[in-house]
C-alpha cells in the first residue's frame, strides 16, 4: 500500500500543490464550526448561531461550483485570488459585525458573501486528473484525497471550538480566513501543474454542468449520502449526552471518519478490475444497509462500532463517484462537475444534522437516527435507477457500441478511460 501513494507524489509538483491545496482547504469546516461557536459565545443564541453557520455553508454549496465554473474558463490562477479576496473581506465583515452587535441581517449578508470560498478540494483534484488522466494512479490520488477530507472535518471543528473558547470568540473564523489566503497564496502560484484551460466543444454554450444527467443524479446521490454523516454529527452528540458523558461525541466522529479513511487508503492502493457502476451500486448498497445497526445500539461502545462500520463504505462510494464524473464530463468543465459533487455531500450533512436534530427534539433518539436509514435508502433508489444511463454514458466515453439489450459492462479500473 505506501509503495501507491509514494508513487502519485513521485510527480513533478505533486507534493507541493497537495499540501498548499491541504492548508486551504481547512477554513471550509473550521469556518462553518468558528462561525457557530463566535455566535454562540457572543450572543448567547444557538439558533442564531446555527442559521448564520447553515447560511455559510449552504452559500458555498451554491456558490462555490460557480466559482469553479469560472476557473474552467479563465483558469485557477486567474480566478482563486479574486474569489478568496471577496470570501475573506465577506469573513472579517462578519467578524466585525458580530463583535459590533450589528444588526442581524448583516450577519447574514456577510455570511453570504463569505461562501464565495472557492473549493480547493476539487482544484487539488482536477491537478491530479491533469497529472494523472487515464492511468490507475488516478484511483489513488481521488482515493487519498478522499481520506484528507475526512481528515479536515475531524481536525477543523475540534480545532474551531478551542480556539474560539480558549482564545476570544472570533479567533477560529480569523484564523480560517487567514489560513484561506496562506494557502491560496502558496497554491496558486505554483503554474507548472495548473490545468490548463481546456477547448470548448463547438455549440457546447454556457450550460452548467450540473445540467448533465450523470452530474445531476450523482450530486443527489451524494446529498443523501451526506445526510448520513450529518445524521452521526447531531446524533452522536445526543446520544453521548443520554448516556451521560457527552464528551465521547468527540470518539463517535472521530471513529466514523477513521473507518472511512482506513477504507479509502486500502481501496486507493489497489486498481479494482470491476466496473464502475457495479462498484457504485455495490457501495451505495453497502452505505445504506450499514445504517441499519443504528437503531439497535444502547451504548456509546456499540454507537463507535456502528459508526465505524458505517464509515467503511463511504469513501470508496465517493472516490468511485469522481471518477465517474472524470470520465463522462468534458474536460472544459471538470472542475466545476466535481465542485458539484462536494456541494452535494456538504449540503446533505448540513441537511442530515439539521433533521436529525428537529425530529430527534421531537420524537426522540430512534426517530433521529431513522433520518440516516431514509436517506440511504433513497440514495440506493436513486443509483437503481441511474445505472442504465450510466452505463451507456461510460460506454460512449470509452467509444464501446452500446448495444440493444442488457448492458455489457466493461471492467475498467477506476479513474481509467
């Protein structure tokens, strides 16, 4: 397995741009939870806090794939300075606003502003396509990108709530904008692996990718697999607090993005000989039916293990989806598709915690965690009834005859065209 990942960094570059593209992708949870945390402290109002914070991240959700649009046109380093100077100035209008007792609205507003945060996830993602299109070492790249996700949502809110607490509250949001424009600065003049801005197709006009068929059902696929991370964010807190220590909340997130993590390593180090939509359905299936011990844990114990089961299936789903969306998108708007899926996955954790949170002050603990098994079930639906379509859209990017009948699968490692 290290012999893998020491080869993709064997690239000129490589490991330059990844661990720039490391630093700046940090502000997006550690802004999120700074935000949460600063309101909370400053005013005493968890509501306030939440729809501030929600508003932040549902704005980048939306924003960010336009942000990426962009840079599919003009470029990484023509857009990203621009798009991180509008995010910051949005970020210390809120910080000020807030230590000002502004009036509410401008919360909002800045917040708002503040979501034009480009995604440095899919930035660093669409350099190793460039460095790496249509070769297995892409399946090991998307897979290890996959774990430094899960990595940043582990260490960022952990780190947001100490410093806002130990500090002074608006410490975690200054910090995260900071960080944004150190690892911006240090990103994006790196030119020699910047992608190159890539021909448009004659009458490809100015769609959105999302517009695409294959884009579109994945993103949903992946909001209602977020949902499910969402749901062990808010649950796993309650349920920690019913048993009486509600500081092993912190053990059940940590264990979820462990388990997804150490499954995302080992699935990067091989090159599966398995088609693409059969591993998708595969993982899909696997995310939705490990929501199922859920409803019969009694004990923190048995909640870690569960989580950890649950985590297993969910970054190999997510780097089997990338490299779906890397072979049936045109490369003049790779970046803005994978933008997409990440908007996906966080607006259905945003989504998932929110939910589980009403119905779980509502109708208790068994009705929260039941919000995780509706949501993979539904994205288990939505994959049945994309696999046809699927199937002939990776078959016309192959250039295989799609013929009448049941569809051929071709076994095609992951990331490979």
């Amino acid at each position: 397995m290290p012999n893998a990942y020491r080869e993709i960094f064997s690239a000129p570059g490589a490991k330059a741009f990844s661990s720039a593209g490391l630093i700046a992708r940090l502000p997006l949870p550690l802004t999120h939870m700074g935000i949460l945390t600063m309101l909370s402290e400053t005013t005493g109002e968890y509501a306030l806090a939440g729809l501030v914070a929600g508003t932040f991240t549902f704005s980048m959700a939306f924003l960010g794939p336009q942000v990426s649009k962009a840079v599919d046109r003009r470029g990484q380093s023509r857009v990203l300075p621009l798009a991180t100077g509008v995010s910051v100035i949005g970020l210390a209008a809120l910080l000020l606003c807030a230590t000002a007792d502004a009036p509410r609205w401008t919360l909002f507003l800045f917040a708002l502003l503040s979501g034009l945060m480009p995604s440095m996830s899919a930035m660093v993602r669409a350099r190793w396509t460039e460095i790496y299109r249509g070769t297995p070492q892409l399946t090991t790249a998307y897979s290890m990108e996959s774990v430094v996700d899960e990595l940043t949502y582990v260490i960022s809110p952990a780190l947001a709530v100490v410093l806002s607490t130990a500090l002074f509250p608006q410490a975690a949001p200054l910090f995260a904008g900071l960080l944004l424009l150190v690892g911006v600065a240090l990103f994006v003049p790196q030119k020699a692996t910047e992608p190159p801005v890539k021909a448009r197709a004659d009458g490809a006009g100015d769609a959105s990718a999302v517009r695409s068929a294959p884009v579109l059902l994945l993103a949903l696929v992946l909001l209602c697999g977020g949902a499910i991370p969402g749901m062990v964010d808010t649950m796993g807190l309650a349920f920690a607090e019913e048993q009486g220590n509600k500081s092993l909340a912190g053990l059940i997130f940590a264990v979820y993005a462990l388990g997804s993590g150490l499954s995302g390593l080992l699935f990067g180090a091989r090159t599966p000989n398995v088609p693409l939509p059969r591993l998708l359905l595969v993982g899909v299936a696997g995310t939705a039916l490990t929501t199922l011990p859920f409803l019969f844990v009694d004990s923190v114990a048995g909640m870690a293990a569960v989580v950890f089961l649950a985590g297993v299936f969910f970054a190999p789903t997510m780097v089997v989806i990338m490299g779906i969306v890397e072979r049936v998108t045109p490369e003049h708007q790779l970046t803005e598709a994978m933008t997409w899926m990440i908007a996906g996955l966080q607006s259905g954790v945003a989504i998932g915690a929110a939910v589980s949170g009403v119905v779980y002050d509502r109708f208790g603990t068994t009705a929260g965690i039941s919000v995780a098994l509706v949501a993979g079930a539904g994205a288990l639906l939505l994959v049945l009834c994309a696999l046809p379509m699927l199937r002939t859209r990776l078959a016309r990017a192959d250039g295989t005859a799609v013929v009448p009948g049941p569809p051929v699968e071709t076994a095609t490692p992951v990331g490979c065209r």
